[in-house]
C-alpha cells in the first residue's frame, strides 16, 4: 500500500517509515499537516497515519482536508495516552482507525494489515458495482441462475406472450414483471399491478373489470376497471393463485376474447392488454385438487419463469447488498458506502427465508444505524448478526460458497472459538488472556470486537 506518515518528531516518522516499509509497503512521510498535503496533491495514498498534535494544522483539520480532498484515503489519528475521547471524535469524522501513543510495532502491522483488508473490500465492491450491469430493469443478480432469468425476460419480454412467474415470498416476481414490461414494446404504456389476495372475492371483479352505475349496492357511478386501465400496456395479476373460481372463469375468457365486459353490464369493451401473472402456490397440485382452472393455467403459463431463493444463490447476496447500500444511502442520507468483511460473512451465513426483501430490510436498518462509511456486522439485525458470531463451519454449508468466502467463515468460526475460550479460560480478564496469548491488552480488545465477543473487563 501507500502510506503516507505525518508527525513532527523526526524519531517517529524513521521508525514508522522503517517499520511499515519493511511490511512491504510504500511509505512517504511530512513533518506536518502543509507538508502532507502538497505530498498528497502530487500523489496519492491509500492510508495517511498522522500525529493529532502538530504546527500548522493539528490531526483534526488534517483529517477534515483529507476527507474532503482524497475521500477515498484511510486515516488514522495517533494519539497520546489519555486522548479516547479526540480518538472517538476523530472516527465521527470519519477516521478509519486511531493508534495510541507510544504505539506496538506488531499493532502498527495490525493495523496495515486490516486497512489492507479495507482497501480489498472496496475494491471488490466496486467490481461488484460492474456486476449490477448483468441486470435487467429492476432486477440484481449475478449468478446463473439470474442470468438464466435474465435470458428468459430478454426473450419473453418483445412478445405479447402472457408469463407465469413463480417462486417464494420476497424473490423479486414484482420486479421481474415490472423488467418484462420495461424491455417490451408496451414500455410508454402502463403498468398496473394488482394484488389478488388484497381483495374479498366479490370485488375482484369489479376491480379487474370495472362496473356500471347501480350495478350492486354502493356503485353510485362507473367505474373503469384495471383491464382498461392497462389498455396499451401490462396488467400484472400477483398471488393468481389466490382467484376464486368464478373470477378465474372470467379472466380466462377476457384472455381468449381479449374483450371484457363490466358488472352490470351486457356490452363487451375490447382490450389491448399483455397480462403477467406470478404465485408462490403450487397451482398444478391446486388444479388436481380441483381449486383452480386447468385451461387458465395453461393459459398463464404460455413462458415460465421461476425466481430462485437467495439461499440457492448466494453469490448474488454481495451484489444485492452493494445494489441496497447504495440505494439506501442515497434515500436516508447517509455516507455508507461498503460493509466490512464481518457484515459481508454474516450476510453470507444467514439462510434469508424473506429473500431479496428480507435482505434488503436488514440493510436498510444497517444504512440508518452504522456509525462510520462501511456497515459492520453489529449494524446488521440480532438474528444475522448472532448467527454469523455462533458460526461452525459445516462442510456442506461451506462448499456452497467461492472458495475464497469458504476459508474466511472458517477463519471467522476458528477466532470466535478460540478467543472465547481463552477469555472464558481466564475468568473474563482481558489482560490476563492478553498475557496468556502473547498479545497486547489493546489488541486482544480488537480482535474480541472483531470476532463479536463481548469481552469481561478485568482490572489485570
């Protein structure tokens, strides 16, 4: 990496630049904060590690010129013993990491390691941001099997033939009708949407295809229905499944006549509508029990398309999570912009019975709660969170993930097991495991926070 060191004593600007270039990184220092940043505007680094008290300008302003010069810059804030509190004011503005004084040469390679770790993640991130181009309309996704749904849409959607999408509660059939209409020749016309099992059974006719004027009780004027509402354009009909047999009956014969004729009258009113429908139901076994029509299933089902659950799928929970982040972000206001490799694991780990929409639920909540730029698992909802702190590392689970996503759960499953029963084996005592480990007191806090441990202070 290219660090920058800014600190007025000539002793500590050697060893850090000696120290860290030995790391294999590529180390520049200023004595202060003028002399960093003309260092900076000339070239550009990937961490500035800078003293908070200096000439000129202190860390502080330091740290506000970086992040609005170079945002893209890690900062870490050097302080003395006895300055949490400017430490933690500096992580509010947007510190990456802070380094007490007179710091641990095996905490200074620590911290460039994790900050290396940072900079990869955002790197990946923003190949993930490419990604989002294997999409189609609203619709996320990398894996095959989205692309195979990708496939199917782009194929589907120039034809006026009618699309049957199914799969589980939360997988997108909204949005895969909303990208089938975008991509289609009806894109300028309308699309109306309409929930089947929002609605009592009397009135989903009256709903789909209008009524006339004292055609029951309460129907004091016409009404339009949405049939003639998505004339031009897409009618999607969601939770089909849900129609009682007399409404089937009707929407089987509007599709064949392309005609429909409103309650309370006798004159039929023709159409141009391309109709998609989805369920989560299994309408074969309905048909052969006899709740719902064979002929409208057929139908229906002229192109099929199933969304997969997340959970078949889980390369396509990094890109979904960028696509929401970024989403979020904007909507909330909040400077969010990644998730730590912690988050990203816990997300990996959790099962995600809501799909896409349970996800992106979670994140929303992560946007409005995390505390600095990247979201951290703790941000993430208890479930997840707890789940991903409690990880075993099961064989058949594992081998579902890329390789790389494998070994970094089971290195998360191995710290969390291991630091607990340290900690545990010491009574709790931080500074006693720390001696036991071979670690500093301060360094086994982080690891702790890291591995989602809430650690027992001990005096020690």
């Amino acid at each position: 990496m290219r660090i920058l060191v800014v600190d007025d004593e000539p002793s500590v600007r050697l060893t850090l630049t000696e120290l860290l270039a030995d790391a294999g990184h590529q180390v520049r220092a200023a004595e202060h904060g003028p002399a960093a940043l003309a260092l900076l505007q000339a070239e550009a680094a990937d961490i500035v590690l800078s003293d908070l008290n200096m000439p000129a300008i202190d860390g502080l302003q330091l740290l506000a010129e970086v992040r609005e010069r170079h945002p893209e810059t890690l900062f870490v804030l050097m302080t003395a013993y006895g300055d949490e509190r400017t430490a933690v004011k500096a992580l509010k503005l947007g510190a990456y990491d802070y380094l007490p004084k007179p710091f641990d040469n095996d905490e200074v390679r620590a911290l460039a390691a994790r900050a290396r770790e940072v900079l990869a993640l955002r790197q990946e991130n923003a190949r993930l941001r490419e990604e989002l181009a294997a999409r189609v309309g609203p619709l996320v996704g990398a894996s095959p099997a989205m692309r195979e749904v990708f496939r199917v849409i782009r194929l589907a959607a120039p034809t006026d033939a009618t699309v049957l999408i199914t799969g589980e509660s939360g997988t997108g059939k909204e949005l895969a009708a909303r990208a089938i209409h975008e991509e289609s020749r009806r894109r300028a016309g309308p699309f109306v949407a309409l929930n089947c099992s929002a609605l009592p059974g009397e009135l989903i006719d009256s709903e789909l295809f209008g009524h006339r004027k004292g055609a029951f009780t309460g129907a004091d004027r016409d009404r339009v229905g949405l049939f003639q509402a998505a004339d031009g354009g897409t009618l999607f009909l969601d939770e089909v499944g849900d129609l009682a047999p007399a409404a089937q009956a009707k929407l089987l014969r509007a599709l064949e006549e392309r005609t429909i004729v409103p309650v309370g009258s006798t004159a039929p009113i023709a159409v141009d509508v391309r109709l998609l429908a989805a369920t989560n139901r299994p309408l074969e076994a309905m048909v052969a029990a006899g709740s719902f029509r064979e002929d409208l299933l057929y139908r229906l089902r002229v192109i099929a398309l199933e969304l997969p659950p997340l959970r078949e799928r889980r390369e396509d929970i990094p890109v979904l999570a960028t696509h929401f982040v970024a989403e979020l972000a904007a909507r909330h206001g909040r400077p969010v912009r990644g998730l730590t490799e912690a988050a990203r694991l816990a997300l990996l780990a959790h099962d995600w019975p809501g799909n896409a929409r349970e996800l992106r639920n979670a994140l929303e909540r992560a946007v409005v709660l995390a505390q600095g730029e990247d979201i951290d698992a703790g941000d993430l909802p208890a479930s997840i969170a707890r789940g991903r702190a409690a990880l075993r590392p099961d064989e058949a689970a594992l081998a579902e993930l890329p390789f790389a996503d494998a070994r970094a759960r089971a290195l998360e499953a191995f710290d969390h097991a291991f630091l607990a029963a340290a900690l545990e084996r010491h009574g709790g005592n931080v500074s006693a495991t720390a001696r036991a480990l071979g670690l500093h007191r301060q360094s086994l806090q982080k690891l702790l926070r890291r591995a989602g441990i809430n650690e027992k202070q001990g005096e020690g």
